[in-house]
C-alpha cells in the first residue's frame, strides 16, 4: 500500500512551522533561524538516506555496473525486484552531505540572514529532482513528473522568491504607496 510522501517533505514543512513558533517566541529573525537549522537539516536527511538504503526503501533503477546492490531482506521493498539496483539513497546521502558542509561554510562565512537556508532550498530541490529519474519505487506520477519532482519545483520556486524577496516587497510597496496616491 502506498503512503503519502510526507516523509523528508512532511519534516520540512513541518520544520519552517517549529521556526515560526520559535520565531514568535524568542523574538529574532526568521531567516537567522532558518540559516541556523539549515546544516542540522541537511545533515539529518542524508542520515535519513542512509536509513532508506538499509530498509531497502527509496531505491534505484536496474544497473549492471559493479556497484549495483541486491537487497534481500524480505521485508526489504527493493527485495523484490532480485536484480542490482542504483544504491541511489547512498548517492543522495554523500550529496546531502557535501551540502551540509557547504551550508555550514555559508553559515560561518554569510553576513546576509537567509544565505544558508535559500542556498539548502535551491541545491536540495534541483539535487532532488534529478535523483528522482534514478529511482524506482513506486510513487505516485503528474505529468511524468514524480510526486518528489514536483515538491522540487515548488522549492525551487520558492527559494527563487526568497532570492528576490526584497524586490519583491519593494515593488509591492511601491504600487501599494502609488494607488494611495
């Protein structure tokens, strides 16, 4: 039986509304809160992969290169498939990992609040989206397009907003301010 994609999805959105939370209650800004977790979050996704690989969850295509796996635990939902998969959820997990380190880089080194978590947002959904053409579990599909593709360029979109935000909030001022007038 299929479940919704609300894992590493779920935790995000899920994440962005404990920032809110905290936002209100330690009075700072949301963007510095984001760069903060933004490392950590990365961090506990690839180490989420890396669960995915040992359940046998999230897995690749057929390969017939050397590094193709076999999984052959029963419980395993790659086990059925009894050929070599791409070790995709490995894949992801060393490139959430150079992210997290990449983030962290930008987090010490960023004096501009919202540089770390737009960074995550940009590079997790393109990464992501690609990783999805190598996958072959079931998932639901729009358009040829994989439900993770799609949550993808929602990100995606959305870290482009944030890139521009301040445009965007003067440029909604300034109409605002000329129908006023």
């Amino acid at each position: 039986m299929y479940s919704l994609p609300l894992i590493s999805w779920g935790g995000f959105s899920g994440g962005i509304i404990v920032v809110f939370i905290l936002k209100l209650a330690w009075k700072t800004e949301i963007f510095k809160l984001l760069d903060l977790i933004s490392p950590g979050y990365a961090l506990a996704l690839s180490i989420g992969r890396i669960g995915c690989f040992m359940g046998g969850c999230c897995y690749g295509k057929h390969t017939d290169s050397s590094w193709g796996v076999y999984f052959t635990h029963c419980m395993a939902p790659a086990s059925q498939k009894l050929q070599p998969l791409i070790p995709i959820q490995l894949i992801s997990s060393i490139l959430l990992f150079i992210l997290t380190l990449l983030l962290i880089y930008i987090y010490i080194k960023s004096s501009s609040p919202g540089n770390s978590i737009i960074t995550f947002i940009i590079i997790y959904s393109i990464s992501r989206f690609i990783i999805e053409y190598f996958r072959d579990d079931s998932r639901h599909y729009v358009f040829s397009l994989s439900d993770g593709q799609i949550y993808s360029i929602l990100m995606l979109i959305a870290g482009i907003i944030l890139i521009f935000r301040e445009s965007i909030i003067n440029l909604i001022r300034n109409k605002t301010v000329n129908r006023i007038k």
